[in-house]
C-alpha cells in the first residue's frame, strides 16, 4: 500500500539550475549587472514569491519617492545677460490664504512641513489630510484667480550668474490690485518688505508709473527666493507680471508713450472734429456721439494712467 505524504517532496535544486541556465540571456546578463534583479530572479526561481514582491516593493517606494520630488522643487531664472526680460508666470509657484490671515514667517515654516508631506503621500500612497496648504505648480503666463477675496502667495526663484550685483525691475500691469507686498532677499539671507497697491497713495510709490513696478535686488552667486503676496478684496485676482532690465524697461516704457501718444492723439481729433459737424448741423446724434467719445476716453484714461 503506498503511502501519500502529507507534505509536498523538498524541491530538487539540481532541476532549479538547469531552469537558471535555461534562462534567457538577457535575464540573466541582467541579473548579474543588477545584484537586487539578481536576488529577484533566483528568488522567483526558488518558488519564493514574498522576496520577489519585497524587492518590487523596495524598488517601487525609490521611485515614487523620486518622482515627487520634482513637484516640490521650483526652477529658478535664470540671469545670464546684462538686458533682457523675462515672463514671471510660467516660474512661479502660488498658494491660496483664503482667510487672508497667514504670514511671512508662516509661509517660510510651512514650506518644509509641504515638501515632507508630498514625500509621504508618494510613498505611502494615500492622502494625508492637512489643514495646511501646499504651493501650487504655475502652467499660466499671466496668472489669474478669477473673482476671490482670499490672499495668493507667490514665489519664484532668481539666480544671477553675473560677476555683479545687479538691480532688476517687476512690472505688474494690472492696475485693479489693491495690495501687493514683494519679500526680497538680502546678501545675508533676510528679507525686506516693498508695499503698493491701489489702496495707497500713487506719491508712496518708490516708481512712479501708471503700473505697479518693484525693485529686485539681484545677488551675485546664489539662487534666491522671492514671494509676493496680492490681495484684491473681492475684484479679480489677476497677475500679469513680467521682469526687465533697466535698459529693457526704458526701451519699452518708451515705445509704449508713442503708441499712447498716436492713441488719445487720435480719439482727441476725432471729438473735435464731431464738435465741429455738431456746431455746424446742430444734428443731436452728434451730441450723444461727443459724450460717447468724451467718456469712453476719460475712462481709458483713469485705467491707463
């Protein structure tokens, strides 16, 4: 009577290795160029499948763990040339302060508390829940918020790869925002406060202009971060921002005179010379037409200037 033993025959290892030398050869070049494929492949060729899911296991966590970590970091600009002008939107990260209530100093502690939980999450893969927010990736070249009351942070990242301190200039051309603050960088990392914003005497401006345009202190050798805060009490969050250079800036503000020179030169003789038809016809629809014109440009000329 032949007997069935309750546990399976111990397996023939003489069998695994002429399995192992079968193997294909790119599996096992593989194998030896890669010492955790090597532990993986000979595991899976022992029956031993709980190794092989702990080295994909291990594998997996590096990979996500890398593949966040482009999220939390910010590409700096990068000034290589003496003039030049550079669109802010596309280098900047942003964050929502719906209450308005969060700080300077609160922004710096939570950058890091942010980057470690975006670590977390890829590794772990699940959502942490937080009552902090995190900074966004910009994809817009002017961003814009749409109608909100909260606060928006933004901060980007400048490196200046010139011998020399330099001055730079950020233009906001949107002229409805009613508070915006720029925390600039010094040589000995601290930060200094610009403020302006429509809510502000047009005289507190350090430069008079009909756009919001900023200081920025451009430190030889060193990637430096900046922030700003735009507040808009309920308008459009709007920040079309560009940096220029001095030279750039004057070139532009230069062109930019003419083209508004020919502008309100042209819609001028247009209400004097329908001044003149309405003198002479006395035709009403000349009339309404002359305070179409004389309102339309007096408006232009409150948003422009």
């Amino acid at each position: 009577m032949n007997c069935i033993s309750p546990h399976p025959p111990h397996p023939d290892f003489s069998d695994v290795e002429k399995q192992i030398v079968r193997t294909p050869l790119s599996i096992t070049a593989a194998a030896s160029s890669n010492p955790p494929f090597a532990f993986a492949t000979n595991a899976f060729a022992r029956g031993n499948i709980g190794k092989v899911l702990q080295v994909i296991k291990s594998w997996g966590e590096v990979i996500l763990l890398l593949s966040a970590l482009p999220l939390a970091a910010l590409e700096p600009i990068h000034i290589k040339e003496p003039e030049g002008k550079i669109v802010l939107g596309i280098h900047t990260e942003y964050l929502e302060d719906k209450d308005g209530k969060l700080r300077f100093g609160d922004i710096r502690k939570m950058e890091t508390r942010c980057n470690d939980t975006i670590s977390k999450d890829a590794i772990n893969r699940v959502s942490t829940d937080t009552t902090e927010p995190c900074w966004n990736k910009s994809e817009q070249k002017n961003l814009h918020f749409g109608f909100t009351t909260s606060a928006y942070w933004i901060k980007f990242q400048i490196e200046n790869e010139q011998d020399e301190y330099k001055h730079w200039l950020l233009e906001i051309s949107y002229p409805f925002l009613d508070r915006i603050d720029l925390y600039s960088p010094e040589a000995n990392w601290n930060y200094t406060i610009e403020t302006t914003g429509d809510q502000f005497p047009f005289s507190n401006r350090k430069i008079p202009n009909r756009h919001f345009i900023l200081k920025l202190p451009l430190h030889q050798g060193n990637t430096y971060t900046y922030y700003l805060r735009i507040e808009s009490n309920g308008g459009t969050g709007s920040l079309p921002a560009i940096v220029y250079s001095p030279i750039k800036m004057i070139e532009k503000e230069h062109l930019e005179t003419i083209m508004l020179g020919i502008f309100y030169g042209t819609l001028i003789a247009l209400f004097l010379y329908n001044a003149f038809l309405f003198f002479s016809l006395r035709d009403i629809s000349y009339f309404y037409y002359l305070l179409y014109l004389f309102f339309s440009t007096f408006f232009s000329f409150q948003v422009m200037a």
